[in-house]
C-alpha cells in the first residue's frame, strides 16, 4: 500500500482536520478496561486448555462499533473509527500479554516443582513484556519493520472496522470473507492462512507456503524434521543473517548497503516518508537491548541465579538472556509481519537448547527460558494494532502529527490492557495451575531441561543452519526468505501450506485476468492496484472469520 504522504494535494485538502481521541477518556478507558479484562480471560483460558492464544482484536472492533450505536449521547462516541482502534488495541494486547507473555513464561518454574519462583519469573516477565511493547513503539514504521508490510491481522482489524463505517461493496467483500473464513475454520480447515496468502510479500509468503506443505507431508516419507531439529538449524542460520541484516539497516540510512539489489533500489524520498529514520531505529533497538540486559539481572538477583553461579558465569548468562530476548523479539515480529504466524516457541526452545549445550544449570536456564518467552508475541500484537491504526488514520490531515499521536494513544490503551492482563494473572494462576491448567508449551520447555539433548543435535542444527543463512541471504531483509521457510517448518499446520500456496496461485491469476486485453503500462498498474485492494478484502475477511472462530473455541475450553 502506498504512503498516505504520496496522495494528492486535492485529496489532502478535502479531509478534515481533527485531534485524535484520547486513550484516558473517561468512556474510552471504561470500555477498554472492561474488554482487556475479557481478552485476557480469554487468552489464559485458551493457552491452558487448547494452547493457542487467538487474536481478539476484531471482537474488539465489533462490540466498540456495537456500543457506539446504543442511542446514548456519551456512547455516540464510539462511533469514531479511532476509538475504536484503541479499543481493539487494548483487547488484543490484554490476551497476547496474559496467554504468552505472563502465564506461559511463570508456568516454567511452576512445571518444573519451583512454585517459590513464579513470583520472582513473573517480574521478570512484566519486563520483558514492557520492553517488548517499548521496542516496537519506537521502530514500528522503520526500515526494519514498515507500516507498508504485512501485518495480515492489522489489515483484517483495519478493514472490519472500516466495513462496519461505510458498508458497501467493500464490507460485502469483508463479509463474505468473513463467512468463508468461519465455515472453513469449523471444518478444521486454516483459513487463516489462505487470508495471509492474500495479503502478503509473495516471495515471502512462497517459502512460507513450502515450508508448511514440507513440514506436514516429510513424516509421510520417514523423515520427522522436528525431532532431527532441522527446521531450529534453518531458523538458527536464517536468524543469523536476519540480525546482521537488521544491524546493517541500522547502519547504513534505508538499508541501501546490504549487497541486494531489491533493497538498494530504495529511494531517498521512500525512505523520508517512513516515520522513523535509521537513527532512530538504531537508538530503539539499543536502548532495548541495554534494557533487557537489565531485565536479565533482575531476574537474576530475584531468581536466585546471581548466588548459584560464579562471577563470569553469572556475566555470561544475563548476556545471553539478554541477546535472547532481543534476538527472539525480533525473529518473532519479522515472521508476524510477513506471515500473521509467529513461532514464539520454536525460537525460545533454539536458545533453550543453547543453553543445554552450554551446560547452564537447570534452574537458571528454566529463568532464562521464561524471560525470553515472555518477548516476541506482545511485539507482534502491537505491530498488527499499530498497522490497523495506519490503515484509518491515512485520510487525516497534517498526516504525520496525527499519524504520531495516534500511535502514541494505541500504545497507552495497550499499555492499559497490559496492566489489567497483569492483575487478571496474578489472581488467577494459582486456581489455573491446582487444577493442572498449564500451557502446554511451558511442560514441553520443562521436559526438553529435564531430559536434555540427544547426541548430536547441536551438530545438525548447525549444518542446516547453512542452507537457512543462505536462504535468508538471498531473499534479503525485505523479504525474509529464510526466516519464513523456517517458520513454516516449524509450525507446520495440517493443510495451512496448501492454503497459502493456493491462495498465491488464485492472486496471481485474478490479476493477469484483470490485466487482459491491456497494453498501457499506466492502466497495468491501475489494474494491479485494484486486483490488490480487491484481494487483500477477501484476505482480510477471511483472517478475521478464522480469528471470530479461535474466540468461539472459549465455550469449548470451559
């Protein structure tokens, strides 16, 4: 999608000027309040009894439209699109920040028999959790990580709330979307994947597409990938190069240097039209490293950690949570973009099985698996609420001070929504956890410390972390190739690969059937355009059917 600042002068005269809402108003924060409380109900319910934590920003969007049209002067406010967009901010960080940044990093020592250590594992997780959303807030719209990306799940949040403004031929294509997507999901089907095909980089999405499809069927002929830990050796190497890419980002301005063509052939005028420079990438991405390595010593004197280890091995670990947390933020939040996925547990056990090879004791590698998994999903949640508020707040006019404020009050309701997820954790774990409601991930980190590595697992995590650096190499950081192929593999969801690959194969003949007949290369790429606007509204529609389904999934659990 094109920058709002390319649009034309009479376009940006005909929009109106206007200040953009307020978290803190006194309506907005009671409905916020009361929402975040809902997601993270949802969220820990969800992650302990199904482990999956489902994105409830659209059920935030449509009860914020609902309320808005109760024939109440002072709920007539929720009509606005941008209150809206808070509310829908708050609700789905309140659920990512409950589900797999607070209850699964303190279910690790729990699992482990370490109740004494839940408290301790829980501050550690509040910080992580808060630096998460820090990070995010100061380089969302960077090089690194651009409004014009993906971010599938803002793009379906955007959309529904739009379609509930104007109606229309967009909201019948949202809605019939929407349809598909829930029919689908209750046939088991993961339509949400078909949605992302639609939406995204399609070099990207490709690898990812193969990825999904190589993970499902390599069983079939004895191969079972995971247990090999092949795709961890990809995602190892295509981590690599993605962390130097992002170094090099930060180094050179708009990333031109990186040896690639597609990103040296950015222009100084794309680059200032993005809200945050290279300069300020950098300052964001180390202010969040110096600020997880203080996390790590914090858990470190809270834990236990600092008394149990000598001096240099007490260095050692709190740089390598650090490094981790940063590390697994960022592979986390680049996957979200390009994908709508994110492998959160698969990165965490990489650095969990560094750390078994690093012979690091168990209870202080139960911490520090805890403190990085408490990264990377509030990362990604923010960026796809961030990408929703881009999407409305386009028309407004002088664009980038409302663009900036409005970003600004997103992070404040996330910040609402993670406070009450926070309260709503703490009551509740000790009741989830008795009744032997544990995330399913946190037993698997704690079996995989207890039971260590099998001979030779780190040798074969390197030797296929070659084809993954080449891989990402190759595609370069706009498209992060390697890092997709390997989240693929990694997730591997029954038929998820055939959905995308599909859904790629239906994109791009809608668009050479759209193109026939034309010769101009203007009217091309008029029709492209349109092929896009049309395509990403069935995506949209089809992401946000599969989500109002993973919400359903609550009378189930309970």
């Amino acid at each position: 999608m094109n920058n709002p600042n390319t649009r034309t002068a009479a376009e940006a005269t005909s929009a109106q000027v206007e200040a953009h809402p307020r978290a803190f108003e006194p309506v907005t924060l009671v409905i916020t309040v009361l929402m975040s409380v809902l997601g993270a109900l949802i969220g820990i319910v969800l992650i302990t009894s199904l482990g999956v934590s489902p994105n409830t920003a659209v059920i935030g969007a449509l009860v914020a439209m609902l309320i808005g049209r109760i024939p109440v002067g002072v709920l007539a406010r929720m009509r606005s699109q941008h209150r809206q967009n808070l509310v829908q901010s708050a609700i789905s960080g309140s659920t990512f920040a409950a589900a797999n940044s607070l209850l699964t990093p303190i279910a690790v020592p729990f699992a482990l028999g370490r109740t004494d250590l839940v408290w301790p594992m829980l501050g550690g997780a509040v910080i992580g959790l808060a630096v998460d959303s820090w990070v995010l807030y100061r380089v969302f719209d960077s090089k690194l990580l651009p409004a014009t990306g993906s971010w599938p799940a803002g793009i379906a949040a955007a959309e529904t709330i739009k379609a509930g403004d104007t109606g229309g031929r967009k909201a019948a294509i949202l809605g019939v979307g929407a349809v598909i997507g829930v029919v689908g999901a209750l046939f088991k089907l993961p339509t949400s994947a078909a949605g992302v095909g639609f939406l995204g980089n399609i070099w990207a999405l490709a690898m990812f597409g193969i990825g999904l499809a190589v993970g499902q069927y390599a069983p079939d002929f004895g191969f079972d990938l995971g247990a090999e830990r092949v795709p961890h050796g990809l995602m190892i190497g295509a981590g690599l190069v993605a962390l130097v890419q992002a170094l090099l980002l930060m180094r050179n301005r708009g990333g031109r240097g990186t040896g690639k063509a597609a990103d040296a052939a950015a222009t100084a005028s794309d680059d200032d039209e993005r809200t945050v420079q290279a300069p300020q990438l950098r300052r964001g991405l180390l202010e969040g490293m110096v600020l997880f390595l203080c996390g790590a010593v914090v858990v470190a004197i809270a834990g236990g950690v600092a008394g149990g280890l000598s001096l240099p091995a007490l260095i050692g670990w709190v740089a390598l949570a650090g490094v981790a947390a940063i590390v697994h933020q960022l592979i986390v939040g680049l996957a979200a973009m390009h994908s709508g996925w994110f492998p959160a547990f698969a990165v965490t056990l990489i650095f969990l099985i560094i750390g078994l090879v690093l012979h690091i004791p168990t209870v202080p590698l139960a911490l520090m698996v805890g403190y990085t998994a408490s990264t990377g999903p509030a990362f990604a949640d923010l960026g796809y609420d961030f990408k929703a508020g881009w999407l409305l707040r386009r028309n407004a006019v002088p664009w980038q001070p409302f663009e900036i404020e409005g970003r600004r009050q997103q992070y404040l309701a996330q910040l609402v929504g993670f406070g009450v997820a926070l309260v709503v954790v703490a009551i509740a774990w000790k009741s989830f956890f008795a009744d032997g409601r544990v995330p399913p991930v946190s037993e698997v980190y704690v079996t995989t410390i207890k039971g260590g590595l099998e001979p030779g697992t780190m040798t074969t995590m390197l030797l296929w972390a070659i084809p993954g650096a080449l891989v990402q190499f190759l595609g370069g950081p706009s498209r992060q190739m390697g890092v997709l192929l390997a989240t693929g593999l990694l997730v591997a969801t029954p038929d998820a690969g055939w959905m995308v690959l599909g859904a790629l194969a239906v994109r791009q003949a809608y668009t050479m059937w759209r193109r026939r007949g034309l010769t101009d290369p203007e009217a091309r790429k008029d029709s492209d355009e349109q092929s896009e606007n049309d395509l990403s509204l069935v995506g949209a529609g089809l992401v946000a059917g599969s989500s109002l389904n993973d919400v359903g999934q609550l009378t189930k659990a309970l």
